[in-house]
C-alpha cells in the first residue's frame, strides 16, 4: 500500500464517485415501487379498496347479474353492518397500538341488559337503552383506565374483561333469550335498528345508515380534530406524544371509553338484527372485529390507518362470504380464504412501514 499523498486529480475523481454513488442511492429511492410504497404509506386504505373492487370484479363476472343485484348488495351491507361497527370501536383501540378482546362480549351484554331492564324491571324501553349505553361505556372506560392508569398490557386486561363480562352476562340473564314477538309487542325501539327503508330498488336498515354515518363522523374526527390527531399521535409514539404535551392517560381513557360505548350500540344494532335479545348471540365479534380492522390495512403497532379501511375490510369479508355461497362453494373455503387475506395483509402493513424507515 502506497504512502505517497494522492493528487488533486486522484480526490476530484473520489469524489465525483461518490456523488455518483449517493445519486443512484436517491434514484432507487425515488423509484417507481419506492413511489407506491409511500403512496399507501400514505393512503393504507388503498389496498383494502384495491382488494374490495378486484373481489366484486371477480364475484360479478363469475355469478354475472345474479351477484350485482340489489338484493345481493343490501344482503352484504345487512351480514356486515354489527362487524362494520364493532370494527370502528376495535379500530379506534388498535389505533392507539393497543387491542380489545372484550368487544364482543361488550356487545351481548349490553344488548342483554337493555331487554332485561325492560322486560324484568318494567322500566320504559329508551331507559332500559339508556342503561345498556351506559353499561357499555363504564366497561370501556374501566379497560381505558386499568391500561393507561395501572399501566397493564391491553391484551391481558381485554382477555380477563372478556371472560368476565361473558360470564356476568350469563349469570345475569340466566341464559335467557326474550323472543321477537314479545319484544315486537311490548318494546318495538328495541327493534329499531332492524327497521328497512327502501332506497330506490334496494333495502337498506337503520343498522347500515348507523354503519355508515359512524364511519364516515369518526372518519373526520380522526383526521380533523386535536383529540383525533392525539389518538395517532398516541399509538405511533406515547413517549413522544407525553413530551409534546399531549395527555396520554385520558386518550387512552375516552379511546376505551368511546369504544365501550360503540359496543353497546352494537348491542342495540344485534336486536334489531336477529330480533331478539339472546346471551348467546354475537360471541365471534372480537374475533371479526379484528379481521376487519387487520384486512382494512389499520396496522396493529398503532399510528397509522384509517376507519374507512376497517370498512372495507368488513366488505370484502361479506363479498367473499355471498359469492362463494351463491358458487355453491363450502363454507370453509371462506375461512380458508379471509385467513389468506388476514396474513397477507400484515406482511403488506410490514412491507409498507418500511416506507417510514
């Protein structure tokens, strides 16, 4: 290796290596796959859309007029609106980098005490739904609390609240279901959400309106107002968000507790859906929840996603559940299909955080 000292024209040519270098370092960067990376960085909604539009194309050309009928579209819209809104109250903890095993459970019991405050108290049917409201809330807002006050993980607090919750539900209603005609006869605003209205050829439910105005107020919330941007803030960074003055334990407080409360107005959705009020019912909504928010491309380390995705996560769950069993296809590939989509999905949300790094 040789000692002599390089010439002036030795480091102009070093240098201009180098530069050549770091230039094609920021021409890959800026490259075509780089730019739709950070595109659905940008937008995590996009693939979830992407997905729902291929999956009609696909459903409508195999099954034709069959599947792009009015009635084959309100039917997806009526199987998903209890996943669709159990999904914006899993979206919202999921948001936060946290999860929320008890929303199913929350749902049923909520809907249980709104028919037993009625029927076995005899209180009006709008204070028994009043009571069911409010029982869902105080549940989400004691998670919110044990998570962000007891500083417990939120999967261990969700799972014991789930098993509690299922078991006072039990308990409580002593595994009784109040039947549709006496609900029908006695307390018909129990029954409310299951109320249709048509819309040109095509009939729709106050359960879908709900769905759909939930989606699109909490939609703006997130995205316009400081305690939306706060939640972000929260699951993308809470020491961070703590530093810049944002008070983390009442985000993470009313995060849970507005969760409770969507749950419970699932409940009220679940009775006007299967028209009675059963213990039962709804025991698959965390499970659903979840798949929901995961295939709408809501990431599960928080910060980043939308509840317009969950959506359309819920609809693609419908569409692939109507066409395959208009195709006459068994129920497990269904299964087999959204588990499919469930992990391809996480790999896209790993694939695309790496547009951040």
């Amino acid at each position: 290796m040789s000692d002599q000292p390089r010439s002036g024209q030795d480091y102009e040519s070093t240098l201009s290596s180098s530069s050549q270098t770091v230039a094609a370092f920021a021409d890959d960067r800026q490259g075509l796959i780089h730019k739709f990376q950070h595109a659905l960085h940008q937008t995590p909604s996009l693939v979830p859309l992407i997905v729902l539009v291929m999956s009609i194309i696909i459903f409508g050309v195999l099954l034709g007029s069959k599947f792009f009928s009015p009635f084959a579209m309100t039917l997806i819209l009526q199987q998903v609106q209890i996943v669709g809104i159990l999904g914006a109250a899993q979206a919202l903890v999921i948001l936060t980098a946290g999860i929320d095993l008890s929303v199913g459970a929350i749902m049923v019991f909520s809907s249980v005490i709104m028919g037993q405050f009625t029927f076995r108290y005899g209180i009006p049917a709008p204070m028994g739904i009043f009571c069911g409201l409010a029982a869902g809330t105080a549940i989400g807002a004691l998670n919110g609390w044990l998570v962000s006050r007891v500083k417990l993980p939120p999967f261990i607090v969700t799972l014991g609240m789930w098993q509690i919750v299922l078991a006072a539900n039990f308990l409580y209603s002593a595994n009784e279901t109040i039947r549709s005609q006496d609900i029908a006869e006695k307390a018909p605003s129990l029954q409310f959400f299951g109320t249709t209205i048509a819309v040109g050829g095509a009939r729709l439910t106050v359960g879908v309106i709900f769905m759909v105005l939930l989606v699109l107020l909490l939609a703006y919330i997130l995205r316009q107002t400081a305690w939306g941007r706060h939640v972000y803030a929260v699951g993308d960074d809470p020491e961070a968000a703590e530093l810049s003055g944002v008070q983390v334990n009442r985000i993470l407080i009313s995060v849970y507790a507005l969760s409770g409360l969507i749950c419970a107005f699932a409940g009220w959705a679940l009775i006007g859906r299967i028209g009675s009020v059963s213990p039962t019912s709804g025991q698959l909504g965390n499970i659903e929840s979840i798949t929901a928010v995961v295939i709408g491309g809501i990431s599960l380390f928080g910060g980043r996603g939308s509840i317009a995705g969950m959506l359309f996560g819920a609809l693609i769950v419908g569409v692939f559940t109507l066409g395959l069993r208009l195709l006459g296809a068994d129920a497990q590939w269904t299964y087999l299909l959204i588990g499919l989509l469930i992990i391809a999905a996480v790999a896209v949300d790993q694939w695309i955080r790496k547009a951040s790094v």
